[in-house]
C-alpha cells in the first residue's frame, strides 16, 4: 500500500524554492521486506499527479546519493515505481524500529526533485539465536532457594512481534525460568545437594512471535561447587565512549571495569564479548585481563557512524555479569565533495538565449554537518554560471551570447569546496560544444572586382576567380557560386558569361568585339547551403581591351571601283598648295587608330606629297607646262598596331584651268535609269532649240528684224559636269584625321553681260586661289544675229519671243544640270550644304 504525504520540511523547501520554478515533493512507501525484484510498489507518477506520457521526455529517474545502491526503479511507459534490488531489512537498519530508504525521483525541463521515503517491514524471515550453543555455569552448593543466575538471552535479528518473544526451560527439580524486560535468568527453586546431584544439562529454547513460530535452543551444563556467593560488577550499566575515525589501529577505545567481592579465584575477573556480529568482532577487541576496548580495524564516519557491544565479566568460579558500551563515530572532514554530471545538452545551438539550462550538476559530499556545507563555483572566464537548486543540485546556464565562430569548445572546470578545517575540494571538467547555426552569409575578399580580357577571346577562356568566406561549419558554410539575372547590350548576361558553381571561376561563353561594346558589369551571388541560406552579392567589372582587327576605311575618296573620283589642279598652282585631302577612319582605338598617309604610287612622284598624320595632298612644287594633265595617285592609309593594317585609294588629278580642256567628259557614264532621263531632256532641248532656229530663220527671211544688240544666250552660268567638281567638305568630326575645315564655294553669276563661273576657294591659308573665270562679251554674239530693220512691233514680238524660248531653254538646262548635281553627290558623297550652295546660285 502505498502512502503518500508532504512532510513540513518538504513544503518548507517549496517555498524556499518557488523562485527557481522547481517542484519538490516526498511520498513514502511501506512494503515488506526480501520482495522479489521486479514487483510493484506503487505508481508514483500517479501519487505525484505527473503526466505518464512526459516521463520520458523529462528524462524521469531515480537518484541516490553517492554510491548508495538503488532499490528501486521506475517504468516509464506507465509511472510504476518497482523494485530494483534485493532488500533486506536486518542488513539495511539492524535493531532499528524503523527502517526507512531515502530516494529521490528526478525530472528535468522543467526540474523536479521528489524524496520518496522506503519503509521497509520486518517479516519473519530470522529465526532466535545464543551466542553459544553451550551455555556452563557453576554453582555453589550453599547457594540458597531463589538465588538468580543470568543467562545471556537469545537474539533475533527480526523485531517487533517477529523478535524473541518467550522462553521455555525443560523441565527440571531445582530451577525454574526467570525472565526479566533485558534479562533471562535461572532461578534456584529448590537447594542443591552435590552429593547427591553434582551436575545437570538443562534445555533453554528462545521462541519469536512469528506465525509459523521459529525458535532457538542452548544447553546448559550446571555444575554444583561449593561456596561462591558473589558475582563480578560492573562499574557501569552502560559505558560511552566517541572515535574519530581513521583513528589508527591499537587506538583503545575505552575500559570497562569490574569487580568481585569473593578473593582468590573467586575473586578473578575476566572479561569478554557478549553477543555481538562478526562485523564488530572484527572491529574491536577485548583484553580479557585488563577491560581494554581496541580498534582492529580502521573505521569510518561514512560507512558505520556508531556501534553497540555487550561485554560479560567472569569470575573464577563462572559467575557472570553484562554491560553495554556505546561507541560513537565522530566524524573527521576526510571526503572531499564528489561532483556528478547528471544531465547535459551537447552540443548546444549557438542561438541559445541568455539563462538556458544546458546542464545538471550534483555535488555530494558524505561528510556531516559543516563538512558537508559545499560551495560550487566556476573559475574560467567563460559564458556559463552555476544557479543552485534544489538541494545540492545545481543548474548550468548560459550567461551571454554563444558564437562558435569565435569559440566552438568550452572545457568547463566546475569547482566545489566544502567547509570543513582544513577545507578539501575537487574538480570535474564538463566539455561543452556549441553547434553551428547558419548565421553568418557568405563574405567576398574584395569589395569588386576587376576582368580584363582583349577581343576576339576564344568562348570558354578564363576571365577571373572571386572568393567568398563563410565562417559558418559544414553546409552552413558552403558556398555555391551564381549570376544574378541582368542584361548586357539587351542580351541575357548568361549569354556572355558563365561561373564555376564550386570553384567561382568565370568564363567567357562567347567572343567579345571592342568595337561594340567596351566595358560591362555582372553580379555575382555567393550562397551556401545553409536552412534558410543566406547570400551576398559582388560586382565584377569586365573590361575588353582593343585588338587591331580593323583596317582603316577611307571615306573620301571612295574606294576604288565605287566611283570616279577626279580633283581640278588649276596650272598656276603653287608649291605647297592644297589640292585634295584623303579622310579615313579606323574602328579601333588608342594606337590601333592613329592613321598615316603616305603615297605609294603616282604618275610624277615629285610633284605632289601628303601629310602623314593629315592626309592633305598638296603641290611639292610649283606646276609647269610640261606636268602631264593627268595625275594618278594611289595612296595608302595605315594604322599604328602590331601588326599594322592599311587600305589604299585611288586619287585621279586634272591639271587644268577649264573644264573644256578635259576631253574624258564626254566618257563619263551614269546609271541608267539617271541617263534615260538626261537623253529626255537633251532631246527635248534640241527640240526646242531647232525651232527656235527655224524661226529665227524665217524672221530674217521676212526681213522684219531690225539690227540690234543682242541679249546674252545664257543668263546664267556655265554648266559644268558635277563629276568634275572637287568634293565640298565642312566640318568633318570625329574622325581625327581632318585637321583644317575646309569649305568650297561655287559662284554663277545672272543679270550680267557675263557668263562667270567661280572655281573653288579654300579658306585655308595656304591654299592657292583658283579665281579663274570664263568671260564672254555681248560682241561675241553679234555676228551670230546681225542688225534687224524691222519694225519695233515685229522686233518687240521677235525679241519676247526670243527671250521665252531661251528662258525655256535654260530651265531645262538648270533642271538638267540639277539632276546632274544630285547623281554627283549620291555618286561622290559630296557634303550637302556645298550642293545646296551650287542649286542656290544656279537658282
């Protein structure tokens, strides 16, 4: 049956301990002793109101101090507290009236402490016993009726109703049974008579309460002598005496004394144990002469904290007398306290929050009173404290914020002292490891990072490796390489590069041309493999520096086989004049750009030279009458890179005043949609040209016209073949090769007597002026129409006439040499403004 109860002392701790939200609670039980392991004692997670299903969980156990053994365990799956070990109740608590085993029932999360108190009953399972199974006793013949003798009485290790209970003596004449509350005594009913009895065997049996009864028996041999009327007395009923223990052996504990009041051998004492366990036999010894009371063997606080012995003193003739000497074991500070681990979570997460309970400590010490007070303590400078409990338990908190990038092991020294003098201590070192939590993201070495590559790279070459660190453990701290999504140029970034997952290297996927683009940017992302993981991005510049794959391309004059390309020379050029520039540029860059001029064939090597950074051609020489008419000049332009690339260009030069001069006019080809459209319009001025021919022919046949100065045929301006005009070039940027503006300028003349036709001018100073000029004056026109004596009205009509046809003959040549302009220009790429600037002035 179990009883369950809360002592005073136990509510008085709760509430002592309340703060620390622990549970303290006692619970006792009562069951018979030499129970067979295995069988129910009660449910004590029923008597302590705790949930069965979180024993487990809460590490439910029972715990004793030090080494005591555990009696008894407890079933987790359903609270039952049973029995552990074989309990014998004589071997735990001897003559004790109570015999009661202290346990304790530990739960942790939160912690609990509960005492559970093991009473444990007396069965009868021992049988009484004498000390000796022949008890001898002399008595005198003289002795009279009612004399008493002791006898040492019979012991049973049970108690109460199961210890010896009565006696009975065998029946006899001389002696009946005295028993008394300590005592048993042979009392003397009747008078001796050695003559005619001088010695008798007598049965004393020694019967327990126990149902079956046990018993023992002892003989006893009675022996009549003649007179000894005096038993030996102890000077003490009961002697006291305290040891220290560890005391060394031969210490003498005490001396009993006793006397007889008989003299010689009646008188002579010895002395002896009386009915005593083998244990204390070999504890102690007795000198039989002298009373002396030694330690054998040494003894300890701890194990045995006090002994009982019965001494006898025996005269000569066998008269005896007892006493009891109590020895008290007085303790000595000999243990040091002893420090067990009872719960530990390793490792421990490095996120615990400040006051975590990540252990159980209990510190023991077997020690009594003052040598049993300890303090705990931990001496490094670490994050963790000792919080005391319950009892001698203590709790084993954190105090600050763990990261095990900075520390990943704790060795910690727990240090417990007692209070004895002089105090002992001992120590135990806890290991402690903290477990990684992914907190840290993953750090680059270098804020950016820098490629450089030159173009046309092979697809898959290595641009570049970043690095990133994460302190973090294991896949917390693995890191995993990647693009972040972009655009270069409105392609995917995956599209130019790719990036080594493991390894963070970074490879081209595709060739890259400088002259597109010249410089881009990426992001990186380094993320491990944490839960969630974490990441951090870089930026990676990549920088594409300029090959020399492109060859110079020359804009004037066009490539030859393109078009035909022809400069006008006048022949009082000087030497150093401008004639002509060649314009070119290169795609590439720095050196690869810069751009030399230099002529590698021409009809009169000597007369003209170019500019090697310039390009301007230009007159070595002042130009003589027997220069050859026609230059060719084949120039080439090359760039400054390894290995230098060029292109080359035709230039055809006239050497000539007038147009006129230049028989190769009539030669000049166009397309032919453009010279269905010339013939039209040729046919269509002949046309009008013979009827106005006809007419004149007819008005000078009537013989109306009356002679007169004639008006100009053309007011207006020669027509020159566009093909034949230098280019106009104004302000050519950005090519860095054209380093003067250049602007030529075309001037026809109406309204005039004259016809004038102005070549080009340059406004740089060091070009010749070409201010030729095509003069023709009214006289030339004269002999062609002659004088007319008509009559005003006939003349008037004659002369509107006249003027309309021309004035419709010149529009159709200014519409002609319009359109002649036009097909120059998409022809020769001549400068708008200057073909504007011509139709102004023919306009």
């Amino acid at each position: 049956m179990a009883i369950a109860g809360f002592t005073l002392r136990s509510c008085a701790i709760v509430l002592q301990l309340l703060s620390l939200h622990f549970a303290n609670g006692d619970v006792s039980y009562s069951f018979p002793e030499e129970m067979r392991r295995g069988s129910l004692i009660g449910n004590i997670a029923k008597d302590l109101s705790l949930e069965r299903s979180t024993l487990s969980a809460r590490k439910a156990r029972i715990d004793t101090d030090g080494s005591d053994k555990r009696y008894c365990d407890i079933n987790l799956r359903n609270g039952d507290l049973t029995v552990a070990e074989r309990i014998d109740r004589e071997g735990l608590c001897g003559d004790k009236a109570s015999c009661a085993l202290k346990q304790e029932l530990m739960l942790e999360n939160p912690l609990e402490l509960h005492r559970i108190s093991l009473h444990i009953q007396d069965i009868n399972d021992n049988s009484p016993k004498f000390n000796k199974d022949l008890i001898n006793i002399n008595i005198w013949e003289s002795a009279a009726k009612g004399a008493r003798f002791p006898i040492e009485e019979a012991h049973d290790a049970d108690i109460g109703k199961y210890s010896v209970q009565r006696y009975d003596l065998q029946s006899n004449d001389n002696f009946i049974l005295g028993v008394g509350t300590n005592s048993v005594e042979l009392v003397l009913s009747k008078e001796l008579d050695r003559e005619n009895l001088k010695e008798m065997n007598l049965l004393l049996t020694a019967l327990d309460g126990g149902s079956p009864q046990m018993s023992g028996t002892v003989v006893i041999h009675i022996t009549v002598l003649d007179a000894n009327d005096n038993v030996p007395v102890f000077s003490q009923a009961v002697y006291k005496a305290s040891l220290p223990e560890n005391s060394p052996l031969g210490t003498v504990v005490l001396t009993v004394s006793a006397t007889d009041a008989d003299e010689g051998l009646n008188g002579d004492v010895t002395y002896d144990f009386g009915h005593i366990s083998e244990d204390v036999k070999s504890v102690f010894t007795i000198d039989h002469k002298t009373g002396n009371v030694k330690l054998t063997t040494p003894v300890d606080f701890e194990t045995v904290s006090s002994f009982e012995l019965r001494v006898t003193a025996k005269d000569g003739l066998g008269l005896t007398s007892y006493a009891k000497v109590m020895i008290d074991v007085a303790d000595v500070n000999d243990n040091a306290p002893v420090i067990y681990l009872k719960s530990l979570t390793n490792p421990i997460p490095e996120n615990v929050s400040r006051g975590t309970e990540v252990g159980i400590i209990n510190v023991q010490d077997r020690d009594s009173e003052n040598n049993r007070q300890v303090r705990c303590s931990i001496q490094q400078n670490v994050p963790f404290k000792l919080v005391p409990s319950i009892k001698n338990y203590y709790s084993l908190v954190t105090t600050g914020q763990l990261d095990r990038e900075l520390v990943s092991d704790y060795n910690i020294t727990i240090i417990a002292t007692d209070e004895g003098s002089p105090p002992l201590s001992s120590s135990k070192t806890v290991q402690l490891s903290v477990a990684d939590i992914n907190d840290n993201p993953p750090v680059f070495e270098e804020q950016s990072y820098s490629a450089y590559v030159t173009e046309n790279n092979k697809p898959g070459s290595t641009l570049c490796s970043v690095t990133a660190r994460d302190p973090d453990w294991r896949q917390n701290g693995t890191v995993v390489y990647s693009l972040l999504p972009g655009e270069v140029n409105g392609a995917s970034v995956s599209s130019y590069l790719s990036v080594n997952g493991d390894t963070a290297v970074i490879h081209a996927v595709r060739s890259f041309d400088y002259e597109q683009f010249r410089s881009f940017k990426v992001h990186v992302m380094a993320r491990d493999n944490g839960s969630p993981p974490l990441s951090s991005n870089v930026t990676v510049s990549v920088f594409i520096s300029d090959v020399n794959d492109n060859s110079p391309q020359i804009l004037y004059p066009a490539p030859e086989g393109n078009s035909f390309m022809t400069e006008l020379v006048p022949k009082a050029a000087h030497g150093g004049s401008l004639v002509s520039k060649v314009i070119a540029v290169d795609a590439d860059s720095g050196q690869n750009a810069w751009l030399s001029y230099h002529i590698v064939k021409s009809t009169d090597p000597g007369l003209f030279t170019i500019g090697v950074h310039s390009g301007e051609i230009r007159t070595q020489r002042d130009i003589s009458e027997s220069d050859s008419m026609k230059q060719n000049l084949i120039v080439a332009v090359k760039d400054n890179g390894q290995p230098s690339l060029s292109a080359t260009c035709s230039m055809y030069l006239l050497i000539s005043d007038n147009l006129a001069e230049v028989p190769e006019l009539k030669d000049i080809s166009y397309d032919e949609k453009n010279s269905k459209l010339t013939s039209y319009l040729i046919i269509a001025l002949v046309s009008v040209s013979t009827f106005f021919l006809t007419f004149i022919i007819i008005i000078l046949g009537v013989r109306f016209c009356h002679r007169r100065k004639p008006r100009l045929l053309f007011d207006g301006a020669v027509a020159i073949p566009s093909a034949y005009l230098p280019p106009n070039y104004a302000d050519v940027d950005g090519t860095g090769t054209l380093r003067s503006t250049y602007n030529y300028d075309a001037y026809l003349t109406t309204g005039s007597r004259t016809s004038d036709f102005k070549f080009v001018t340059s406004y740089n100073d060091n070009t010749l002026p070409a201010d030729q000029t095509l003069r023709k004056s009214p006289s030339d026109f004269a002999d062609a129409f002659g004088d007319c004596d008509s009559s005003p009205e006939v003349g008037t009509v004659v002369i509107h006439l006249s003027t309309s046809i021309c004035t419709l003959q010149f529009s159709f040549f200014l519409y002609l040499y319009t359109e002649q302009l036009k097909q120059c220009k998409a022809r020769h790429n001549f400068p708008q403004k200057s073909i504007q600037l011509i139709l102004k002035c023919l306009k």
